[in-house]
C-alpha cells in the first residue's frame, strides 16, 4: 500500500509505503498470482487477518495478512519495471 501526502507548512510531499502478505487459495486466484511480478499494481478483495503465536522461547509475534477473495490485474504501466521476471511461485 502507499500513500502520498503534502505537508501543508513546507509544501514538500511525503511517501509512505506498507508492504502486506496475500494469501490467495484456489486455482484462478493461484494462476493471477503467479502473472505478477515486482512492481505489478494490483487489486486485491478480501479481508485483513492478523494471527498471532508464542515461539518456543514463549515470545508473542503478530503477522497481519490480507486473505484474497479476488486478484484484479492491472495493465502494465510504465512505473512497473520492464526487466523484471515473471514471479515463479
């Protein structure tokens, strides 16, 4: 995810990204899934899920994730990198 804002007293803009896990299930969202590469711009419908675990060592470790109802692909643009291989899953 990234948001971009200006900062009202300086003008200069500000760029914030987040990167999140997608889980996809099922054969028609395994096949989108495996079209993209780095730099692809998607649309990803589902919900957010956040699981939460103790290790062996009784630490707590939270991992949210968006669990992928729907993959919508969007056109190459020319912000996507063009020497970028397909992503093999």
């Amino acid at each position: 995810m990234k948001r971009s804002w200006r900062v009202r007293e300086t003008g200069e803009w500000k760029e914030e990204r987040e990167f999140l896990p997608v889980v996809a299930w099922g054969p028609r969202l395994v096949r989108r899934a495996a079209m993209l590469w780095k730099g692809s711009r998607v649309l990803v419908e589902g919900r957010i899920r956040t699981d939460t675990w103790q290790d062996d060592n009784g630490a707590e470790h939270k991992q949210t994730q968006i669990v992928a109802d729907d993959i919508i692909l969007d056109p190459p643009t020319r912000s996507a990198d063009p020497d970028a291989e397909p992503k093999n899953n």
